[in-house]
C-alpha cells in the first residue's frame, strides 16, 4: 500500500475504540491510514461529542481523559480552527441532522482533510472519508 501523509480527523467513535484498546474493530485499511498519518486530529466537536455520551452512561470517561491519554498514546492532536470557521463550512453540510457529524465533516472540510469513519452516511456524503 503506498504511503500517504495527510492530516487525518478522527471520528468520535474511532477515538473511543482507540483509547479502549480495541483495534479488532478497525478494518485494516482504517489501520494502515491511522499509521501512515502525517498529523492524526480531533475535533473539540468529538471531545464534546465524548462528554455527552460520558453523562448519558454511554461509556465511562469524559473527553478530556481519553484526550489526554491519546495524545500521548497516538499522538493525537486537536486544531484550533476558528468556531465560526468551522460552522461557515457545516452549514453547508445539509445531508444530514446530527450535528455532531455536520460539524466534524466542517471541521475536516476546513483542513481538506480525510476523515477516518465507520459512518456510511459520511462515508456516502463526504468524499475525503475512509474506513
């Protein structure tokens, strides 16, 4: 597989299997795109999106922790895009209502950035998404 180096964003779902430790659930392409990132982001719309699910009893850690961890254990990095950058490209985004996706498509629109996701629908709907 050749190598590419790009900036990757992650998608929250991805930033939880990997602070879990659960890998098997990474496709084999996911896993090589992981490795062969030049920069490996995340959106503070997926730290936020980590802190709901954190208090509805979804999984068992806020943003903030896995974050810290993944820094180090990933090298995972979050940008510090504008907001109002961010929302001028996720308003444009009307493919979809979760606004968790919407935002970190924008996000990853912003940099022209590939986005690591099991998502179908971002998948379908954003060209620069791999899994």
């Amino acid at each position: 597989m050749e190598q590419i180096l790009e900036a990757l964003f992650i998608d929250t779902h991805a930033i939880i299997w990997l602070y879990n430790g659960e890998s098997e659930k990474f496709s084999p392409h996911s896993k090589a795109r992981l490795d062969a990132a030049e920069e490996r982001l995340v959106s503070p719309v997926s730290i936020l999106e980590i802190d709901y699910l954190h208090e509805i009893g979804r999984i068992t850690e806020g943003g903030a922790v896995m974050l810290d961890d993944l820094r180090v254990r990933a090298a995972l990095e979050v940008p510090t895009d504008s907001f109002d950058d961010i929302v001028r490209k996720a308003s444009g985004l009307t493919w979809t209502r979760d606004l968790f996706d919407r935002l970190l498509v924008g996000h990853a629109v912003l940099h022209k950035a590939s986005l690591l996701t099991k998502d179908r629908s971002i998948r379908k709907h954003y060209s620069k998404a791999v899994w």
